[in-house]
C-alpha cells in the first residue's frame, strides 16, 4: 500500500490492493455452536421472552396502524362516492322526470 500515514482514511484503491494481496484484517471466526445473541448478559430464556415480547407489540401496532389506515381509506372512499353521487344525482333525476314528463304527455 503507498500510504504512509496510518490515520489517514483509505480510499478504493487501497482496499482493492489490500485484497488482492491478502493482508486485510479478517475477523476471527466465531464459535458456530454460539448463538448470535450470546453476550452473557441475558439467559436464552431471556432472549425468547424478550423476543417474544417485542415482536407481540410489533403484531398489534400492525394491526393498529393497518386497521386505522383501513379506517382512513374507507372514509376517503364514502366522501368520493358521495361526492360522485351529489354531482351526478341531479342530472339523473332530471332526466328521469324529462322522460317521465314526455311519456305522460303523449
């Protein structure tokens, strides 16, 4: 690598080079048999109830905003429909009395 000071940043280059040649730092490989979770604060029992716990309130604020949202559409959807029918109604209505008008007067 041509950098010569270590506190700079690297740029693409460098990590490419760094790569190519196999002198990139590799993490250690972590014992399979570990769970992801391991960090010898929380039993695993824990971890499932917790688990559980937050994924329970994830579902029902789902379920909230789902449902609210639902709510939203619905409503959304009434006012177009009676916007619709406001704007078509009297239209129809006349042209139904026109009908009827000219069929009585025959």
């Amino acid at each position: 690598m041509s950098r010569d000071a270590i506190d700079e940043l690297p740029i693409l280059t460098d990590i490419v080079e760094l790569h190519a040649t196999g002198s990139f730092p590799r993490p250690d490989p972590e014992d399979d048999a570990s769970s992801p979770y391991d960090s010898s604060l929380l039993s695993p029992d824990d971890i499932s109830a917790l688990q559980a716990a937050l994924v329970s309130r994830m579902m029902n604020l789902t379920d909230e905003l789902l449902h609210a949202a639902a709510r939203d559409i619905e409503a959304v959807m009434f006012e177009r429909v009676i916007d619709r029918l406001r704007a078509a109604l009297p239209e129809l209505v006349a042209a139904a009395l026109r009908e009827h008008l000219a069929t009585n007067e025959d």
